[in-house]
C-alpha cells in the first residue's frame, strides 16, 4: 500500500549517500525513534521535541511526515536507524548519540540540501542553532551556511528561553561551494 500516493503527497525520495541511506518515515520506525531520541541530551537541543519523548509523540511525528505536512528523512547506516533530517521552512537534524561525531550529519545535510536545491524554484534555504551546540554550528558552516543575526528558542524540553544563531544558505553559495 502506498501511503503517499493515498494522501495525494509527492513521495519522499530515498536518498543514498557514501554511508547512509535516507529513507522516508515510515511508522516501522516509531520504536527506533523513541528509542534514540528520548534522551535528554538529544531533546534538549531541539524546540520542538518533548521530553520524555513518547511513542505517541513518535507515532504523530511520522504521520506528519506522511499526510505531507513536514518533509523528513529516517537516517540509516546499515540496518540502525541513527536519526532524523528534514526541510520545511528550516533544515532541521537530530542524530543518536553514538552517532555524533562520524562526520553522519554532514553527510545527511548535504544531501538534503541537494535534494532541496534539485527545485528550480528554492533560492535559500534557512536553518538554526543554539548558541552552545557547537556541534551543530560546525556542521551547518559545512553545509556553507553563514550567520545572519540572533534570535531566542524556547526549546519544549528545557521550558526556557535559549539563545540562538539564525544561519542561511543561498543557492548561489551552495552551488560556489559543491563546485569547488
């Protein structure tokens, strides 16, 4: 059954890079996901995601994904689900914690963006960060983002206010920087 084709949504493409596979969300990763991302350490650098991150929580999440309204990727390195990647009005990425370091969200984000730039119509492409995940300031200047001002998040786990750095890529940089 094509869940896709039945909401009347562009399917999500699988996207293979070097060492991972980006697959479309599918509710077969609900209990991997929780898994992986009901971990403070993880929660607390997203705006969005609770913690306790639930199976419920997981379950809506994926089902977004399949009515069209978010547009994100399951990241697989071999048969272990070890993230998430997505695009709507930002690039947003969380990986498990044993897969931070590996160089896995960089090469997820350039494909994405790639995938985000492959329309003729996409001129920019935005994203964020915490201030103090440095982690994913380095993978976004990468990507070839540059900063473009301040702004607070108000991350769902933490229940505070935390400062952050609006970050873009225009197509123009991207495409200076992949033919490099």
């Amino acid at each position: 059954m094509d869940v896709y084709a039945q909401n009347g949504v562009t399917p999500v493409p699988v996207i293979k890079t070097a060492r991972l596979e980006l697959r479309p969300m599918a509710l077969s990763d609900a209990d991997q996901v929780v898994e992986k991302l009901n971990n403070f350490a993880i929660s607390k650098w997203l705006t969005v995601v609770p913690y306790p991150y639930t199976r419920d929580d997981a379950v809506w999440f994926i089902q977004e994904n399949l009515a069209g309204r978010a547009m994100s990727w399951s990241i697989f390195h071999g048969e272990n689900l070890i993230g998430n990647i997505g695009i709507g009005a930002e690039l947003g990425y969380w990986l498990a914690e044993d897969a931070w370091g590996q160089g896995f969200a960089t090469e997820a984000g350039r494909a994405a963006v790639a995938h985000n730039f492959a329309d003729p119509d996409v001129d920019l492409i935005k994203s964020s960060h915490f201030t103090e995940n440095r982690g994913s300031k380095g993978v976004l200047e990468k990507l070839g983002f540059v900063d473009v001002g301040s702004h607070v998040h108000h991350p769902i786990a933490r229940g505070e206010d935390v400062p952050g750095r609006s970050m873009a890529l225009s197509r123009a940089r991207w495409e200076t920087r992949r033919d490099a």
